[in-house]
C-alpha cells in the first residue's frame, strides 16, 4: 500500500511531535554566591545531579557557582522575578526586607548545631509564610559552620576592635560593627580575597569555611572560635516555575531538596574540623577567645537581640518561644 506524500508527511510530524512532548526538557538555571570548592556548592551539584537522574534528564539544574551569574545580593531578587528558577541565598543577608530573614544572625541566640536546627524548626513556618507572600518557595537549608572572629591583631576585649576596618556582609554584621565601634565595609565573598590584600578589610567574622575559602591566612593570623551564631544559606525556587513542572517531577524536586538538607547539615558540622585543621596548617593561629571577649561579645548579642525581637513584633517573639521552649525540652 502506498501512504499519499501529505499522509506520510502528516505521520512523520506527528511521530517527531510525539517523541518531543515525551523528551520535553526543562532547564533551570541556580546561581550560587560561593566558590565551587564550598562544600555549599558541592551539595548543590549533588542536588542537581539527584534531580536529574530522579528525573530521567527532564528537568536539568545549572548551577552557576562564586556569584558568577549573580552577585549574592542579587540572587534573591533574580529568583523572585523569574530571571532564575531557583538560586542560594544568605538568609541574613535580607533582613532589612523583613527581620525573619535575620533570625539566624543573631550572635549566641543559637550556638551549636543542635540549637541552630531548633532555631531553624522555629522559624520555618514564618519563612515559608514569607516567602510565599513574594512568589517563592523554601527548598531547604544548610547552616554553616560556627562563626569567630579575624583579626589582623591579637584580641583581649572588643576596645581592641575600635576603629578596625570590618568586614558587614549582612546588616547584622553591620550592626556589630556599629555597637563594637569598627568601621563596617560592606563585602561579599566573592570579593573577600581582594579586600584583604589590599587592606580594604583588617576584621571580620565569618565561619572557618569562609576563611578557607578566601585564603584568609594569607593576610590574617588570627582567628578567635567565639561560636557566636550559624547563619543559614537557603535554596529558593521561583513558585511560577515550581508549579510548571509536572507533579511527578515536583515530587523528585521536593524528595532531593529533603535530602540535601539532611547531607547539607551533616557535612557542614564534618567540615567545621576540617577547616580548623586546615587553617591552622596554613598558619593561621585558632584561638580561644578571651572571656572579656565573650562577655563583651555576648552582650552585644543582647542587645541585637533585644532590637530584633522589637522589629520583628508578635512574629519575632512567637519565633524566639518556640525555640527556647524546644532548648527547654532538651
């Protein structure tokens, strides 16, 4: 039998449409603010590598890694608006917008791991109410490791940090500058390097990650293990392209996202030795902070403390209950 050559053409268009529906891809793109060495970004390519298989290649995350998509206080913004489907941000970072961002920032609120997964159980129906006001969703999150103090000089109390050029990435790193007395210059990773050769930043506080990550130790021999907080880095999908995707590949999304949380976590906590180790191979001098440090350093956190929860209102003070409730409990 012979088909007409408009049957034939007809049936080749159908077959060619059909194997497209059924291998129909979608491509996400994920800007990330840190190095891809970051343990962060690690877990973010193992994110991306999970949904791909989960999906069978139907939905493909690039990850864009050491801000070089985005800068890390643009990221947010680009995922809200739909210039990235989804992206990592610091929490921290925007708490100007609303102070829930900031829950995370505050120094000895949460200290340890355990507290800050307690404070972060706390916080995360607010975050997700919040979020979900401005068109994203919450994926999930990692802590990172404790934050100390850099310095460019030994440290027996915060009078030792006036005047010192201080590194603000975050307004509550800011804010610190401001009650300490140090000159806040505002720097994000990516630029770290850079301002401490040239002397643009003499102090900061950050995780051992961070100073690792930006060869701190080539330009600061000291850093004091204040364990003061563990801000949160959080993936953030944009909800119009979340709720585009089919419910099967949703739920691979979803299922990956938990996982990576789980080893997010577990890796952060393994790592925190490991850069201590390692810093202090590169000669970097890992210190117990003095105790008037900590006194010092403590009531500095009070005080934010006190200013957070005034901001934040029956939100903020709902957030903190709960969490001292749970420390409480255990």
């Amino acid at each position: 039998m012979k088909f007409k050559p408009s049957l034939m053409t007809a049936t080749f268009v159908c077959a060619v449409a059909s194997g497209a529906s059924a291998f129909a891809q979608t491509k996400w793109d994920l800007p990330a603010a840190y190095p891809a060495t970051n343990f962060h970004t690690e877990n973010l390519m193992q994110f991306a590598a999970d949904v791909d298989k989960a999906t069978a290649g139907k939905l493909k995350i690039t990850v864009h890694a050491n801000a070089s998509l985005f800068k890390a206080n643009e990221i947010k913004r680009a995922v809200q608006g739909g210039q990235a489907q989804i992206g990592e941000i610091l929490l921290v970072n925007f708490e100007n917008e609303s102070p829930i961002y900031g829950a995370d920032g505050i120094p000895f609120l949460a200290s340890s791991y355990a507290d800050s997964k307690k404070l972060y159980t706390a916080q995360k129906p607010a975050l997700d109410k919040l979020l979900g006001t401005q068109g994203m969703k919450l994926m999930y999150t990692v802590a990172w490791p404790p934050q100390g103090i850099y310095s460019k000089k030994p440290l027996a109390s915060v009078a030792d940090l006036r005047g010192i050029k201080w590194r603000a990435y975050s307004p509550a790193t800011a804010k610190i500058a401001e009650l300490i007395g140090a000159q806040p210059v505002t720097i994000q990773a990516a630029e770290l390097s850079q301002a401490l050769a040239t002397g643009v930043v003499e102090s900061y506080m950050s995780s051992g990650s961070t100073g690792y990550d930006s060869k701190t130790y080539e330009s600061i021999k000291y850093w004091y293990d204040t364990q003061a907080w563990l801000p949160k880095n959080a993936i953030i999908v944009n909800k119009k392209a979340f709720d585009a995707l089919d419910a099967p590949t949703q739920a691979a999304l979803t299922k990956a996202a938990l996982e990576a949380e789980v080893r997010g976590w577990k890796l952060s906590e393994d790592k925190n030795d490991f850069y201590k180790k390692a810093l202090t191979e590169k000669g970097m001098n890992i210190l117990v902070p003095p105790a008037k440090l900590v006194t010092d350093m403590k009531q500095v956190g009070s005080i934010m403390l006190a200013d957070w929860q005034k901001k934040a209102g029956p939100e903020g003070e709902a957030i903190v209950s709960s969490f001292k409730a749970a420390q409480i409990k255990n």
